[in-house]
C-alpha cells in the first residue's frame, strides 16, 4: 500500500511539473495580455501574493493576477460591513466593490488563477487538489465547526490544487459545509484517474464561469 502511495506521488508530480511548462508555453500571451490590461487599469501590480494553508498545514505565498484595488485586504479587515459578511459564511462578498474592472473578467473565467502554475512548479501546490484555505478562515471554520475535524485533517493530508472537484462541480453556487465534505472525499480517494476527470471537466467549469 506503501509502495502504491508513493507511486503516485512521483506520477502525480510529474504531471503537475509536465502540464504546468505546456501551460506556461501555450498561456503566455495570454500572460502578457492581461498583465498589460491590469497595468493599464489602475497602475498597481500585475501579481497579488497572500498567504495559505499548504499540506500539513504549511502556510506558503500563493500567486494570482491582481483582481482588485491594492488595499483590498486593509478594506476587508476595517470595513465592518465586508468583515461581518465574511464572517457569516459569504465566502465571496456580492458585488464586491474592491474588485476592478479586468478583475471582473479574471475571476469570472478564473484566469486570476493563472499564476498558481508558479506554486505548482514550487512544489507548495499541484494541478489538482482542495481549494487553497486562508489561514484566518480555517480558524474560523474549525471554531464553528468542530465536529467536521475530520474532514478538515483529510484536506490538509494534500497538496492544494488550481482546480478540483469542488471547482468543477459547481463552485460559488455550492455551501461552504458542503465544499469541505467534496473536497475531504477527493483527498481520501485521490488517484490519477480522479485527477484526470477533474482536469477534462475542467474548462467546460471555465467557460460556464460558474
């Protein structure tokens, strides 16, 4: 069993290292159009980095376009208004004034994500795999919801991914409870073949802009 887990891990990583350099070579003037365009919107930076939950709870940097205004995390924690509807549960905020023009389109088509192929090759992510958590909303979701502690550890057991089941499986319009049930059942059941039907369901998710 030993021996099959490991076999996957080298087969998993090379085809995270393998379709990250084909995406790099095929994306990059779409890399070059959109940086110019955030550029041209507002003058800030192309690249926003912010900390997340990696395997075995690691925080790394994790790399995305920039899709809103640059003091958009400053906003979010002295906004009541923004911070109170987080910590509801509204995970993305309606209408979410800090987002720009180009972000609209970015995160619509999920093109923000892009730069993610970055922490692929970095090892701190693979192509597929759970959502990437923030560090102060896993906190929050493990207070409110201790008795899914399981679930939670199921998560953390795996790389975080650029897609995933949760992804392609609906995404905004799916509760948050229930993407953490989607996302331990892939990290307990994780295998190629999982992983390739994630990744051809994958642009289909894209063009609907779910």
């Amino acid at each position: 069993m030993l021996m099959i887990g490991r076999s996957y891990e080298i087969a998993k990583r090379v085809t995270d290292i393998i379709i990250s350099l084909i995406c790099f070579l095929l994306l990059s003037p779409l890399f070059l159009v959109v940086s110019v365009l955030i550029k041209l919107d507002d003058g800030g930076k192309v690249i926003y980095f912010h900390d997340r939950c990696g395997r075995g709870r690691k925080t790394f940097r994790l790399y995305k376009f920039r899709s809103m205004v640059e003091n958009a995390d400053d906003l979010l924690f002295s906004d009541p208004k923004f911070l109170e509807q987080l910590r509801s549960g509204v995970h993305k905020i309606p209408n979410d004034p800090r987002i720009t023009r180009i972000g609209k389109f970015i995160r619509k088509y999920s093109i923000d994500e892009l730069p993610q192929f970055i922490n692929v090759l970095k090892g701190d992510m693979s192509v597929v795999g759970p959502r990437a958590y923030r560090p102060d909303e896993m906190q929050k979701f493990e207070q409110d919801c201790p008795q899914m502690a399981g679930e939670i550890n199921d998560i953390m057991s795996v790389k975080p991914g650029i897609t995933g089941l949760w992804q392609v499986s609906g995404r905004s319009k799916i509760p948050f409870e229930k993407r953490v049930v989607m996302e331990a059942f892939y990290a307990r059941k994780k295998s190629l073949v999982l992983d390739w039907i994630i990744m051809l369901r994958t642009p289909l998710a894209i063009i609907e802009g779910v």
